[in-house]
C-alpha cells in the first residue's frame, strides 16, 4: 500500500498525532508522560523545533510543531523511536508502541486554521474521561495550555506561544492577555462544534484552497520542498486545471468557449493529448472538462489523431530496411534484408504515442 503523502519545508507548521498501537496505552504511568515530554524537549534540539500545542491523551498524542529547517521527518523518527526505546526498556517489553506512520498535516497561518488547530489540541482533554466536568481546563497537567497561563520564565524555550497568542488578537505576552486567553478557551469549552475540526481528522492539509494551492505549486517546482509517499488524488486535477488554463491562454479562449466549438474540434483535441500526455487524469474528467461529450467520443478523437503520426511513422511499402547482422564485425557494412512478403500491419496495431485506452 502506497504510503500517505510527507512534505516538508522550511517554516512548515504541522499538526502531528499518532495512536498507540491496537489503541493500546502509550503512557502507563505520569513518570511515562514526563519522559515524553523530555524526548520531545531533546528533539527540539536537535531540531530547532518550535512546538506550539502539544496534549498527552491515554491512547495517543497531539502536538503542533513548527520546522524552520526541512527536517520532519527525521525529527520524529528520533523522537518516537527514543521514546519507545526508553518505553520498552523501562517496562521490560519490546514491540511496538505506536500504531504505523504518524499524522502529519501542514497547517496554514492565516484565515484561523492555525488558532483552530491548537484550540482542537488544548481543548482534547475535555473530550475523555481524564477531566472532570467540574475541573478547569488548566488543572490538566499534560498540556501545553497550562504553561500558557504562566510566566515567560516559568515556560521551556521550546514552547513558542506568540503565534497563537498574536492569532487570538491578543497584544503581547502579559498577564492581561494570558487571562483574556485563560477566558476564551474556557468558553471555548461549550461553544466548540465538531464541523471545526473536520478538516484535521481527514484530508492531507488544513488550511484554504490559496494554501492548498501553495501546497500544489512547491510539488510542481520542487523548489525548497521535499515529498515523501503518494501524492494525493487531487494533485492531477490541480495539474490538470494548469495545463487547461495554459491552453485557454494560449487559445485565447474563455471557460465558455469549449462549450461552443463541437465535441471533437482539433484545439480541443489538442488539449486533451497534452493532457494524456503530461497527468494520470482519467478520459472522464477530460471530456467533461473540454465538453468533449461521452468517453468514447473522446477515445475516438485521441484515436483518429493519433492514425497520421502512426502512419507517418510506418515504412514505405517495398523498402527493404536495413538490419545489422549480430554476425557482422564491427565497421563492416550492413547487410540489406528483403521486405517480409507477410500481409502488412494494419495501422490500428501500432502503438499510439500516449496512452488513449487507460481510464
């Protein structure tokens, strides 16, 4: 099975999660937890990471992290193969403790997918039974939002919490904002709606359709980003609207001119055969993007296109081409082979130039 899509690059902020495996308990006891919380401190630094949210659940983890380096990857590597060493050691044990790859979805600062995603971290606790309904949100201790309400002095370097207290509008990280923060996330409590985290428990970014855009423009360039795992299905789509809109373009054309021109006119055909050509994308979403009509409509068009460059490169009839001998020396001319009598092949067996038959 084809592993889910990684990206990374400088700057990316993440909202990373991972389960215990079965669902089975990650931490066994509060001196598991603590030990947690040091690995990750100790990632950091090797890293240059920035965590902004992180919550210790039973059975899994949430953490948003910050990368100024492109180094994801082998951050976590190290950070959950040393804790489940250490885990494994200390409870004389081996085997798994996480349950496969962790969930990693780059997040987008602006429009509140940033704030939303650390409040979906903070507010996790209030979800399970490890708060009771009676308690405040800062008596549980294994949380980041805690350590918000404290003094600079009082929290770890690693703990980066201006972005989050700049995306609530709050001025600075004083007292007065800490209590207006303290305010807003008990409130938070009852007014949270699960539709709001829809987007971090599926999908492979959260963030709007300009940084989902971003997102398909590092792929596309390659250019300060590296990629791990399947791209997602929505990629050739993405790449398949460029191609169009290059074409349009070039065409002069607007979205209503395909419309007008008949299902097979040769521009259309054109595009499509760029399209064949250069994206996985299935013959239905070209048709009905180009309004091309039915699939077969389209197969036929690819397939009478594609005839005169087949023909064209088909030789003439009664041409004796000229084979090389495996029993000839080097330097030694070319020996000419006569035409084969057989019945020539009929110009609908020779291999199109691109694929016309995949769906």
């Amino acid at each position: 099975m084809p592993r889910k899509l990684r990206l990374e690059f400088a700057g990316a902020i993440y909202h990373v999660t991972n389960r215990g495996d079965r669902r089975e308990a990650i931490f066994k006891d509060d001196q598991d937890r603590s030990r947690f919380v040091t690995t990750l401190a100790e990632a950091c630094a090797k890293t240059e990471w920035q965590v902004h949210a992180y919550c210790l659940l039973p059975d899994h983890f949430h953490c948003v992290i910050e990368t100024p380096q492109p180094n994801l990857v082998a951050g976590m590597k190290w950070w959950l193969g040393t804790y489940t060493n250490r885990f494994n050691r200390r409870h004389r044990q081996n085997g798994h403790v996480f349950a496969g790859r962790y969930k990693a979805l780059p997040l987008a600062t602006d429009g509140g997918f940033f704030r939303l995603a650390c409040a979906h971290v903070h507010l996790n606790p209030i979800r399970t039974p490890t708060l009771a309904a009676g308690q405040r949100l800062k008596e549980f201790p294994w949380s980041s939002y805690p350590l918000y309400l404290k003094a600079p002095a009082e929290r770890p370097a690693w703990l980066r919490v201006d972005r989050l207290l700049a995306a609530e509008g709050l001025l600075g990280d004083t007292a007065a904002s800490r209590r207006e923060f303290e305010r807003r996330m008990e409130a938070a409590r009852t007014a949270e709606s699960p539709s709001d985290w829809a987007g971090l428990r599926r999908g492979w970014y959260f963030g709007s359709d300009a940084f989902r855009a971003g997102l398909f423009a590092r792929m596309s360039s390659g250019a300060g980003i590296v990629r791990h795992g399947m791209l997602p299905a929505e990629s050739a789509a993405h790449d398949g609207e460029r191609i169009v809109g290059e074409e349009f373009a070039r065409l002069g054309w607007s979205e209503e001119e395909p419309a007008r021109h008949r299902k097979a006119a040769a521009a259309k055909v054109e595009i499509a055969q760029r399209l064949r050509r250069e994206t996985t994308l299935p013959l239905r979403w070209i048709a009905a993007r180009l309004c091309m009509g039915s699939v077969n409509t389209l197969r036929n068009a690819l397939l009478a296109a594609a005839k005169p460059a087949a023909e064209a490169s088909r030789p003439v009839a009664g041409s004796a081409p000229v084979h090389r001998s495996i029993d000839s020396p080097p330097g030694q001319p070319d020996r000419a082979k006569p035409a084969s009598t057989s019945a020539p092949v009929s110009p609908s067996a020779e291999p199109a130039p691109f694929n016309v038959t995949w769906d």
